[in-house]
C-alpha cells in the first residue's frame, strides 16, 4: 500500500489562523478533547463529536508539513497528545473522589491522579495522531488514515500493561440501544473505528482544493451513509429483538449504599450484614412465597472474611428462602505453605444455599492498579505510595475466567467491579453462560459520571455477547440488562433499595462474540486498501 503524499500541498493546507498557531493551537486541541467527553455517560451528546473532530483535523492538516518524517510525526503527536489529554481529563475527572475518601492519607494525591493518567493515557492518542500525519494524504484518504491510526491506538490503549480501556471512542457514538446494536457485530473496537471516521467526515464539505472538492463530499455522503445503516441496522434488530425471560427466576439486586469511610470501619461487621439482611427483606412476608430465587449483594459486601465468621453464613442461610441462592461479593483467604505471607486474599465473588454453605467462588482475575495492587510494590511503597484499599500486600489476582454453575438458573459468568469493561474477555469462550453478573462497589466516586460510564461499558458488554447482564452496585447504578442493551430495571446512583426482576434469556452467540476482534482487524486491513487506492488515484489525476 502506498501513499504518494506526506503532506498536504499548499493549496490543500488550510490558510494558518491565530487559533491554530501557538498556545492557541494547544488550548483549542484540549478544549476540543474535552468537549467530546460529553458524548460520554451520563450525558451523552455525540452531536458534539461533529465539532470537535473537524477541529481536531483542522489542527492536524495546519500542524506544520516540514519534509522530515521526525517532524511531521512530532507535529501531529503534539495535537494528539492535547486532543486526548482534553478528552481524558473531560471523562475521567471524577477518579478524583476516591482520594476523598481516605483524604487524610490520600488527598495529596489527588491533582497527580486526576492529571498524570490521562496524561499517559493521551500518550496512545499523541502516537495514533503523529503516524497518521507522517503519512496524511490529501482529500478524504486523509480521514480513513486518521480513523485506523487513533483506533489502534485506543486498541493498543486497552490491552498494553494490563489494559485500561475505559472510555473508548467507541462509547462516544452508542448512547442509546439503537445505536449499540453494530457492537454485535464488530465489537467496541470496530464500532471505535467507525465513529472516529463518521465524526470526522463533516470536514470533508468544507474542501477548500476545488480539484478534490467533488471526491470529499462524495465520500462525506459514503460516511453519513455508513452512520445511517448503523440506526438501520440496529432499528432492525431491536424490532425484531426476542424478549424471553427465564422462568421460575426472579432476581433481587440489594443497593445498601453504604458509604466507603464506613464501611471498612472497626465494630460495623453486625451492622452492615444487618442492613443486607434488612434490605433484602423488603416486602416479604411470612407465608407467602419469597419475591426472589436469586439474590445478589455487591462486591466485597462484608467487612471480614465470611470463612471466619461462620455465624454470618447461619444468618445468611437462616434469613435464606428454601431453595433460594445468595450471590455476593467477599474477600476470601486462601493458606499460603512454605512462603513469608501466612494467607493470600482475594477479592472474590461467592455462591451461598439456603443451608449458609458456600457452594461456588470466583477470585477477580483482572485486579485495579494502584486500586487493589501496588505495581512495582516494594519500590514505590519507599516513597508513601499504596493501594487504596487498606489491605497490607493488596488483593492478590484470581487465575483464570470460568462460569459458574447455580441452582435453579442458568450458569453466569462472575464479574466483578471492572471487569466487566475489557470486550472479549467477560465469558469463559468453551462454556458460554446463561448471563453475566457483575458486582462492584462504585461507592469511591459517589454522585459522578463514574458509575453511569461502569454502567454503559457493562451494556455495551451485554449486546457484544448476546448475554444478559445483572449488575449489583454498593451505591449505584443496580440494573438488569437485557442483551440488546436495554435497562430493563435499575437504581441510580445514591439510591438505597432493592430492584426485582425476571432474567432475560441470552440470545444464540453474536458475531462479535464468535470472532470477536477478527472483524475489526479485517475492517482495518479494508480501510487501509481503500484509502491507500484513494491516495494513489488522486495523485495519477493531479499529475
């Protein structure tokens, strides 16, 4: 594939204005990326992303076109790296809270979070953005390159040191169910492509060259044709969409909405396995059949180990209907022979009978940095660092995903917290469950964009799989989704209560969820053979 040009010629080079030159050109780039975090939860304004990403070309084809391959590179990683840095800082200022909590230990930390990840973060989309513009052909070429390159990068954004790929551009462009239904096909990562390109397209009718004027608003109405067919299809599929729940399961999602200072707090354990057990009581009555088969309590619900305290597993079974099943959230400990620790824990997810017999438990795999472990734990420990949870060592991470069998239901694959964000990873691929419950505790960033972003990633994950989701938070957002994403139920963010409803049945498998990330790499190859032809044809004409 070969592009016959680097750079823009001067008659496709936007005139240089105040605005793209300087510091003006630094602050337009990150008020651009933050604007677009608007698209985001809870707001969701993606008509905002046909501003900011023309802004975001404009910044790009006026970045300064010198020979050098070095400078054309550093050119456009500049723009890049202030683009996402807006965007990272627009979508991610609430980590901040979860300094709050601890402020006393962890409050001086808190400008360098809010500012150094995305920071780092906006190191993938400064990468993305200076490769595209060390090739940057003319016309609307130019658009695909820069819709592959950014894509990648949040792809490499997701998977590189673990992974962190919330908030992918792909979140951007699928507020509604009617749009999230593509994600079936080529999941979150595919869809990130599309809406890197659709975004951009409205550039393409601002044309200055009038011998390219003609093919980019030809390709404008091919891109807008592309976001069309995306409401079509998932128009189509929503009107066809099967709506059948499981019968005899009825679930019960308990929001204690216990606030994160007290809740590791010494003498609370009785308190707060009361207000579960209280709370999960809400409208039954003796005689009278239970309102719920299946309970489910958020992530690291108790504030002791459920296998030191048998006496809260006799409650649990105690309060338990016949044949009713507890699903919750626990840190479980496991002997350690032969090593310096004398246990290691676990933040798990356990399956409780009616008997209070721990039946089934899944250790989280994917565990938060600097949240449940300290990376490079003893060099940063020498300079006051920890991990936020008062844990000495941190979580120590489960080894592998796996489904779970249950009585009375279909099987599910355990989540917990952030998991659920990773596309591709959330089922166990040789034993497809019934559903999918994710427990987590949000509660660290109380009323903010946080939990309504947690919330739609694990939407997103229902419709990539087909599977749907139920989802128990300690402060918000509880719901069921069914697998087309829709909120059949849920609880918002600060509210204390319960949430019954039947379990939707999971479709047969996705597209996505066959090949998963197979597409979208195909998708990408194709992009790069159109655009590449594009290139070449236009630079035959003009010579």
């Amino acid at each position: 594939m070969a592009f016959r040009s680097n750079s823009l010629a001067a008659s496709d080079r936007p005139r240089s204005t105040p605005l793209t030159r300087g510091w003006h050109r630094v602050a337009l780039a990150i008020l651009a990326g933050a604007g677009s975090a608007l698209a985001l939860p809870p707001l969701g304004w993606f008509p905002i992303l046909w501003i900011t990403l023309p802004v975001f070309v404009l910044l790009l084809d006026s970045a300064p076109a010198r020979a050098g391959v070095s400078a054309r590179f550093r050119s456009g990683f500049a723009v890049g790296w202030n683009f996402g840095f807006g965007y990272f800082v627009g979508g991610l200022w609430w980590i901040g809270a979860a300094f709050l909590v601890d402020a006393r230990t962890f409050a001086w930390l808190m400008p360098a979070a809010v500012l150094a990840l995305p920071a780092g973060l906006a190191l993938f989309w400064g990468f993305g953005a200076g490769i595209a513009r060390v090739v940057w052909p003319r016309g609307w070429p130019r658009i695909v390159i820069l819709a592959v390159a950014l894509s990648l990068a949040e792809w490499l954004r997701g998977h590189v040191l673990t992974g962190f790929p919330w908030n992918a551009f792909g979140y951007a462009m699928m507020p509604v169910p009617v749009m999230m239904q593509v994600a079936s096909l080529i999941g979150v990562w595919g869809v990130t492509f599309l809406a890197f390109l659709v975004a951009a397209a409205p550039i393409l009718w601002f044309s200055r060259d009038p011998r390219c004027r003609i093919a980019d608003r030809c390709a404008f109405f091919v891109f807008a044709a592309l976001f069309l067919a995306d409401i079509a299809f998932g128009a189509a599929r929503l009107a066809t969409a099967e709506t059948a729940t499981v019968p005899g399961v009825t679930i019960r999602l308990v929001q204690p909405m216990i606030a994160q200072g007290e809740k590791w707090a010494s003498g609370q354990d009785d308190e707060i396995l009361g207000r579960y057990l209280r709370l999960s009581a809400t409208g039954m009555e003796e005689g009278k059949p239970a309102p719920f088969t299946h309970l489910i309590w958020p992530e690291t619900a108790f504030p002791f180990l459920l296998d030191e305290k048998p006496n809260a597993l006799a409650l649990i079974g105690a309060f338990l209907p016949d044949n009713a099943t507890l699903i919750t959230g626990a840190a479980r400990a496991e002997a350690v022979v032969g090593e310096e620790v004398e246990a290691r824990v676990f933040n798990s997810l356990q399956v409780i009978d009616s008997d209070g017999i721990v039946r089934e438990s899944y250790d989280k795999v994917h565990l938060v940095p600097f949240g449940e472990y300290l990376p490079l734990d003893g060099i940063l420990r020498r300079f006051g660092l920890s991990q936020l949870i008062a844990l000495p060592g941190g979580f120590d991470a489960g080894r592998s995903r796996t489904s779970l069998e249950l009585p009375g239901a279909p099987s599910f694959s355990p989540l917990i917290c952030y998991e659920i964000i990773f596309p591709g990873s959330v089922v166990d691929g040789s034993n497809r469950p019934g559903w999918m419950v994710n427990v987590t505790n949000d509660g660290w960033f109380g009323d903010t964009p946080g939990p309504w972003q947690h919330l739609h990633q694990a939407t997103i994950r229902a419709v990539e799989e087909g599977i749907p989701v139920a989802r128990s938070a300690n402060s918000g957002v509880s719901a069921i989704v069914d697998p087309y994403g829709n909120l059949v139920a849920h609880l918002g963010v600060s509210q204390t209560g319960v949430l019954d409803g039947a379990l939707p049945v999971a479709i047969r498998p996705t597209i996505y969820s066959k090949y998963r990330d197979s597409l979208y790499f195909a998708l990408i190859i194709l992009a790069l053979v159109v655009a590449s032809t594009g290139s070449f044809t236009r630079t035959k004409q003009r010579n």
